[in-house]
C-alpha cells in the first residue's frame, strides 16, 4: 500500500459531494477496482455454492457415489478456497480503500486550515473543523470499504437470477422481482436518515465548538464566575445533541427492523413456492436445496445494498461540512503570485504608516498605543490580503501581495506577542524549517535567555512539550518562541513584544544579545521598553498609525526631533520606565543585587525569569 499519508492530497472539485466522493474515487482507481475485483470474485463464487450443491445431490441420489458426485464435491471445495482468499485480500483492500480516503479527506481539510490563516476562523466554528478531520473523513472512507461488496452483491444478485432462471421460471422471476422491491423499500427510509443524520451532525459541531472555547477559556470562566453558566449552555447542547441522535436511531432501528423483516419474508416466499413445486414434481430436491441456499444466500446482499446505502447517506453529509471547509477562501495566497521577488537585502516598506525597515538595521517601533504598532509590525508579514489592499506594504518597491506567498514567508518571519506551541519534542517546536543542528538549538536558547527552559522539561531540548506548551510559564513559553523566531534566520525579522513578559534583568540580557545576534540583518522589535531601546540602531515612533520620528532612543529623549517629540516619546516610554523600577524595587527588596524576585512577585521558585511565575503572560 502506498504510504500514507500522502505526498500531495490533490485539488478536489468543490461543486459538491457527489463530485467530491467521484473524485476520490479516481484518485484510488487502482486499489478501488482490486477490491471491486475480489468482491465480485468472493460473491460470485458464494453464488455457485448452492447451485453445485443441488447438482451434486441429484446426481448422487441417481447414480450414488460416482464419478459426478466426486467432481462436484472437488469444485465445491475450489469455491470455497477461491472466495477465502477472495474474502482475505478483499478486505485488506477494503481497509486501504477507507484509510487512502479518511486520510486524503484529513490532509486536505488540514491544509486548507494551514493556508487560510484568519479566514478560516472567521467562517466557520472551530468545532465545524475539528470535526471534519475527527468524523467526517472516516465517514467519506466508510463508502469505499463498502463499495467492492455493494458492487460483488449486484453481480452475485445477477447470477444467482440467471441460475434460478434456470432451475425454475417461477422462482426466478420471484429473485428477479422481490429483491430489488425489499431494497427499494428499504430505499425510502435513506432520505429522512440523512435528514436526521445531518442535524446530529450540525448538533455534533456545535457542541465540539462550545467544549473546545469553555475548556480553552475555563481559567478566564473561574475568575469572572462564568463557570457554571457556561457548563449548563455545554449541557443544554449535549441534549440536543442526544434528541438528535435519538431521532437517528429510531429510523436506523426501523431499518435495522426491515433489514430482517423484508428478507425473511422475501425467503419465505420463495421456499413456499419452491416446496410446492417439489411436492408437484416440477423440481428435483437437489433443485429444492438449491433454492433454500439461494433464500439464505440473498439475505447477504440485501444487508450489503443496505450498508451501502447507509454509508453514502453519512457520506455525502459529511461530504458537505468538509467541502465547506475546502470552500474556504484564504487569507493569503488566494491568488497566485506573479511578480520577480526582489534581491536579498531590499528594503521593507509600510507605505500608510511610512515605517521603513532598511537593510541591515535593527529597529523598534514605538507607539503610545502598543495594538496601533502590533498592527503595523502584522501586516509586514502579510497575513490578509483583503487588508492588504488597503495598507500596501512593499519589499524593494513590489507590492507583498504580488509576491508568491512562500518567498514572503521565507524571507519575512513575525513572532507575535502571543505564542502558540504546539506539543511535541521542543526540538521540533524550536526548529520549524527542520534545518538546525543541535548547537544551533542551544545556542538559539541561549540568545532567548530560555536555560531555565531546559531545567523544567524532561530530558531538555529532547523532552516532549505538552499541548500549547502548558506545563511552562508565560515568560518561558514567550522565551521558547523568541528562540523560534531567531532559528528561522529570517532576511527580516519582526518581533511584537518579545519581552513583554519577563523580569527587567532578563529582559536587558535578552535585549543585548537580540541586537548582537541580528546586527547586519533588517529586524523590527516593537517595544516601548528602555532596555530594549537602548540597544537598536534606530527607533521609530508612531502616532495615529502614522511615522512622526525617526533617530536613536538618546537622541529622541534629548529632543533631536523637536521637543514636542521629545515630550511624546518620554510620555510613552516613561510609563515602561515606571514598571522597570518597580520591577527594580523588588529585587533590591529581595537582595540588592542578587537577581532574584521576592516570592511575593516570582510565585513559583525556578521559574525565574518571568515577571508572573507560572501565570500567563
């Protein structure tokens, strides 16, 4: 089988499910049509059975043991083997056939989610998502296990018409008459199942987006006394979610209940007639026993045309929450880049705001609103192209929205202020462009002042973080994603408050080996911290969006862009100034000198490095 998961999960249509489920199907053509293949070898032969069997019961009672009685024994048991290891490798096909499809639907909703950025959660539930990859791709796979089946059903279902045809008129026109109205019956029940099926699911969706935003927000719930309202709407919806899927059952018991029924009396009919007609002598027993194993026989397929019925029906519901996944528009990169990207070392421009990251120097962004200079520092790194339009940012003097989105996110990296991590070895969360060494690790946790890091998790740089990185503090997960940021070895580098979270000694040793480590490479630091200021090459200062000074964090306090800057700038970075001497205050409190907060301020002992211990930042 080939590996899974796949190299390239393909471009599905997206008109709808039917063509959706037919395009899967022709991307695994090769091992849908094996299994098709033993399926119908497999019921073919379980068709035969019967027929030989009868055979061998009338030769043997006109000619006893002979030569005719011999031979059909010997193809009865080459039946058997032959729909044996039909039956085996059948299903090893049928099992590949489910994986290739539950995984192609998986990596292609996962990628839509990678490349839609915001899109994604501005459209849908984040619970619509997560169950798209959790149910919905195991219910389109669902089909293709049953298909070979289904498909072996109907020729078995033929030949077994064609052999009854043979045996008897009568009792072939009731195979070819009486099978097809028990699935036609059976038929009107799919319709409202699919209905009911999808409300559950809907139901099912909103549930997982109502469980993922309490659990994710609960530490927020508790503090506000929101806990108990929100755990109630939980089970309100966990209700609803129940009735429908009571609903469900009662139309999949009542077809359960036909699924029985309907056969059952379908053999009934046709033994009733059979046995009149060997009383009358119209057929022979042999010919009887055959028609009994051909009443047993067709139950199989009518419960295999109802399994396929069933999976398409969950099928094509689910079909239609991933395709309304796929549907999403990305942020970024809905249309293809075309321009020439421009040559290393060009200069990064946000033409509304003025801001100018020329080549090789370290700056920082100063605002008296720290979301206006976030806001700035973001869109350098294009993540909404819609935004984009509005406030053009250019790299060499083309637009950023005209470049292919990969050389973009190449050569242009911004760390937010709020990191998100992932759980997995923190050598992989470190290195996600998988090209550092191991010193290149620790010397990146070095620069990020993030040893502490190593300390908490087991085994260090080997150890495993857990989900969004909650067994670290706010600083540390904050440290852990500067030295992300670092080991991209970005051409421009855009860092939203890496600091905001640390105690002030931390925070001057992580600025000076920042401006050390990056000196010669553009890097955009969005700070209103003194310790910061005081190693970059050039601050920025921002008012109303808009670049109203430019020069050194010394030359801007001593009013070399005019004193009315002056004042403003001593404003915005005196309120940092304040925070820094009480942060001061403590540690001289604690032991003047000994770099370590009071209890009182450093709550958990060995966090060190973190203006609130183990709180978030």
């Amino acid at each position: 089988m080939r590996s899974l998961p796949l190299a390239d999960p393909g471009t599905p249509p997206l008109r709808g499910p039917v063509t959706y489920l037919w395009w899967v199907a022709r991307r695994q053509g090769g091992i849908l049509l094996a299994a098709v293949l033993c399926g119908v070898v497999l019921f073919a032969c379980q068709a035969f059975l019967p027929y030989l069997t009868g055979q061998a019961i009338d030769d043997g009672l006109a000619n006893g043991f002979g030569p005719g009685l011999l031979r059909a024994t010997g193809l009865v048991l080459v039946l058997g083997l032959v729909s044996a290891a039909a039956g085996a490798l059948g299903h090893r096909y049928d099992v590949q056939n489910w994986l290739r499809a539950a995984f192609t639907t998986s990596q292609l909703v996962g990628r839509t989610a990678a490349r839609s950025g915001a899109a994604i959660t501005a459209e849908l539930p984040t619970g619509e998502v997560v169950s798209a990859v959790a149910n919905d791709a195991l219910r389109v796979g669902e089909v293709y296990a049953t298909l070979a089946r289904f498909v072996g059903s109907l020729v078995a279902y033929g030949a077994v018409a064609v052999l009854m045809l043979r045996v008897s008129v009568p009792l072939g026109v009731i195979v070819l008459v009486g099978l097809p109205t028990v699935a036609a019956v059976l038929g009107l029940l799919v319709k409202p199942l699919q209905r009911r099926q999808a409300a559950q699911r809907e139901a099912s969706g909103r549930l997982t987006t109502l469980g993922a935003d309490t659990v994710s927000g609960l530490r927020i719930l508790r503090g506000i006394g929101g806990e108990q309202v929100f755990t109630g709407r939980y089970r309100e919806q966990s209700q609803r979610v129940r009735r429908r899927g009571e609903e469900v059952a009662v139309t999949q018991s009542w077809l359960d209940a036909l699924q029985v029924l309907l056969p059952g009396l379908f053999v009934v009919a046709l033994l009733w007639v059979g046995a009149h007609m060997a009383l009358e002598g119209t057929i022979t027993p042999g010919q009887l026993v055959t028609t009994y194993g051909y009443a047993a026989f067709l139950a199989w397929p009518v419960q295999n045309a109802t399994m396929m019925l069933q999976a398409t029906t969950r099928a094509v519901v689910a079909s239609r929450k991933v395709l309304a996944v796929l549907q999403v528009v990305p942020a970024t990169g809905a249309r293809a880049g075309t321009a020439t990207p421009p040559p290393p070392g060009s200069t990064l421009v946000d033409e509304v705001s003025g801001v100018t990251l020329e080549t090789g120097r370290v700056v920082a962004l100063v605002s008296a609103e720290p979301d206006e200079s976030a806001a700035i520092a973001t869109r350098l790194g294009r993540f909404d192209d819609e935004a984009e339009a509005a406030t053009p940012v250019r790299l060499g003097g083309v637009l950023l929205a005209d470049l292919p989105k990969e050389a973009v996110r190449d050569r242009v990296v911004v760390a937010e202020a709020m990191p998100h991590l992932f759980s997995g070895p923190l050598a992989h969360e470190l290195d996600v462009r998988g090209a550092a060494t191991r010193d290149d690790l620790l010397h990146a946790v070095a620069l990020a002042d993030a040893q502490d890091v190593l300390d908490s998790v087991p085994d260090g740089i080997d150890g495993e973080l857990p989900e969004k990185g909650r067994s670290l503090s706010g600083g540390q997960r904050q440290r852990v994603a500067l030295a992300r940021a670092l080991l991209t070895e970005a051409e421009v580098l855009v860092l939203v408050e890496p600091t905001s979270a640390v105690d002030a000694h931390t925070e001057a040793r992580i600025a000076a080996r920042l401006a050390d480590a990056r000196r010669g490479r553009t890097t955009l630091v969005v700070t209103a911290s003194p310790l910061v200021l005081d190693h970059v090459d050039e601050v920025q200062l921002v008012r109303d969006g808009v670049l109203v000074a430019r020069g050194t964090h010394a030359g801007l306090l001593d009013g070399a862009a005019g004193p009315g800057v002056a004042a403003e700038y001593r404003r915005v970075v005196g309120r940092r100034m304040d925070e820094d001497t009480s942060v001061e205050q403590a540690f001289d409190e604690a032991d003047p000198g000994a770099g370590t907060l009071p209890a009182p301020v450093l709550a958990t002992p060995g966090a060190h490095g973190d203006q609130n211990g183990r709180g978030e930042a």
